[in-house]
C-alpha cells in the first residue's frame, strides 16, 4: 500500500473531519455518507468523517463538489484551498449503467476518500514491476503525456516513506484497473476495484492509529472467569434501568422526548434524544441521548450516552458513554465509559 509524505497525513489531534457538500441531491449525498460510514468507519483508526448538515456552520476539512470527473487532493493538502472544493465526484459515470455504474460510483467514492485521508495511487508503488505503455494509456483515457506519466509513473516520494509503505497491493481501492496492452507486458491485467483490501485498512490504521479505550486481554482462572461474566450481565441490567429510570427523570421529563429517524435532520433541545437510521442531529443542553444506525449527532452540553451501530457522536461537554459495533463518541470534557466491539471513545481531557 503506497502511502503519500507524512505532511500530508491529519495530525495526531485530528479525530474528526468535517465534510461539507456544496451542492448535490439529497440521494447523492445520502449515497457518499452511506459508503464512507459503511467502509471507512469500521477500520479501527483514529480518524471519522463528520458530515455537516446545511445548516451547520462548523468549519469544513472537506469540501465535496458532484461534477463529471472524480478527485481529490492528497490529505492535508486540503487546507491550502479554503473555501474551495477539495474533492469532486462523479455520480453518473455516462457509460455505465445499473450494478455496474453502483460499483463504479462506490469505487469512485471510496478511492477519493482514500486520498483525503493521505493515500496515493496504489499503481505508482515504487515496488510493483510494470513497465506501461504510455501511448496506448494517452489513447484510452484521453490523456496528454504529463497527465499518463503523472498518474502511473512510480512515485519517488513513496519510495522515500518506508515507514508508511505496505507491499505493493493490486487489490487496493486506490489501485487503477489495467487492462490488457496498458503494459509492455502484454498480459498484465488489473481489474477495477471496489471495495476496500486488508492492505487499505491495515495502511490506515498504521497512519492512523486508534487511541480508543482498549480492552485487554486478560488470563484468569475459571473462577475469576465466570465472575467477569457475572459482573458484565449486571452491568448490563444497570444499564437498561438506566436507560428506562432516563427517560422517567424529572430533569428531562420537562424537556420531553425527542425521536428523530429516517434521514432527517433536526436541532433540538436536551432531554431524552433517539436518533437512529440516517439521521443529522444538534442537540443543546445535553441530557440522554440514544445513536443507532447511521446517525450523525452533535451535543453542546454534558451528555450520558448509548451509541451502537455506525452512530458517530460528538458531545461538547463531559459525561459518560457506552458503545457497541462500530460506533463512535467523543468528549471534549472528563468522562467514562464502556467501548465494546470495534466501538471507540474519546477524551480531550
């Protein structure tokens, strides 16, 4: 897996990117957010995309604009064009049409969002051996010569960052298909790849790597076994009365429930928030809230919170969390919690 230079990675401190769209259909965009939750946040890395809602005026890392072509620049390099697109897809690849133009675009998707997070096209590896043919490369993909020899020419600045280098992987998503007369080797073929390989993730999480609560394995005697288990089933019941005794507390009561699903998007006031599916959510004052799906919150005040699935949360504030499958929660204050599965939660403080 080739990896761009280490200045162009998001620093240590950077667990969150915030994506923006600039324009689009709501089914596109519901499709970009879709694929990147589903392929990129069940790597066990450091880094989420937050995907802002219109009306969310938080700064943007990302910057995503629909148009004939798909690009994106290299990681950080992002931040030298503020307030402009940095990454631009193509949703209706002209030549294609039913499953194969829905893989194209999730290939697409993923390979662009594989250079916003610092990879580099997997064909320049300065391990692989192919020698290409550059007229028929400028011949089938349109090309002028500088373009041909800047998307498949070796890459020296890989060949300098063998820290971040994995062997050369055909089967990277950032990887260009081959086709049979692209080489000088005549019988050389890569098909198109559209999904993310073991190499992809296992490059990320190397650059990337997880400061989440970890659970450590632990060697214990039968006895001590079975108390652990003992000790995990009541934590569990402790936590639906929790759940239950919220929803009843006189301080949220007077707030009221909130339950927002499908793919809307909503600002809200504290108390007992749920929000499951596709949903966006700002949420001030805090209180209880329930992520699950797909969902993307945001919570200005301290929070207790239960997040499973894909949910990603954000709360500006302490508190307490507990989370399960792939979802993520992240405090700016002091708190505690439980991650289980490929769950993490973060602390500022």
């Amino acid at each position: 897996m080739g990896a761009g230079p280490p200045a162009d990675f998001w620093p240590p401190n950077k667990h969150v990117l915030n994506v923006r769209f600039l324009n689009g259909t709501e089914d596109y965009q519901r499709t970009v957010k879709s694929l990147v939750k589903k392929h990129y946040h069940s790597i066990p890395m450091r880094i989420r995309f937050k995907f802002l809602s219109e009306w969310d005026t938080s700064p943007s890392d990302i910057r995503i604009s629909f148009a004939d072509e798909s690009k994106a620049y290299i990681g950080r390099q992002a931040e030298n064009h503020p307030g402009e697109p940095t990454m631009w897809l193509n949703m209706h690849p002209r030549w294609l049409t039913g499953d194969d133009a829905r893989k194209k675009v999730q290939g697409d998707v993923l390979h662009e969002f594989g250079h916003a997070l610092g990879l580099i096209h997997e064909q320049k590896h300065p391990q692989r051996k192919l020698r290409w043919n550059y007229s028929r490369l400028m011949e089938r993909y349109q090309l002028e010569y500088d373009a041909a020899h800047r998307n498949y020419a070796a890459s020296t600045t890989s060949a300098l960052n063998a820290e971040w280098d994995r062997p050369y992987d055909p089967k990277s998503i950032m990887h260009y298909p081959i086709a049979k007369g692209d080489t000088q080797s005549m019988g050389t073929e890569v098909p198109e790849n559209y999904v993310l390989s073991d190499g992809d993730k296992q490059a990320l999480v190397q650059i990337y790597p997880s400061t989440a609560v970890v659970k450590q394995d632990l060697t214990v005697r039968k006895e001590e076994k079975k108390k652990e288990e003992k000790k995990k089933e009541e934590k569990k019941r402790e936590e639906r009365k929790t759940k239950e005794t919220a929803k009843k507390d006189k301080n949220v009561g007077h707030l009221g429930e909130t339950h927002i699903g499908g793919n809307r998007s909503a600002v809200v006031c504290g108390g007992y928030v749920t929000v499951s599916g596709n949903a966006d959510a700002i949420i001030h004052g805090g209180g209880y809230v329930v992520a699950s799906g797909n969902s993307d919150v945001i919570v200005h005040g301290d929070s207790t919170v239960w997040a499973s699935g894909n949910a990603d949360v954000y709360v500006n504030g302490g508190g307490s969390a507990s989370a399960s499958g792939n979802a993520t929660v992240r405090f700016t204050g002091r708190g505690t919690g439980q991650a289980t599965g490929n769950a993490s939660i973060y602390w500022k403080c």
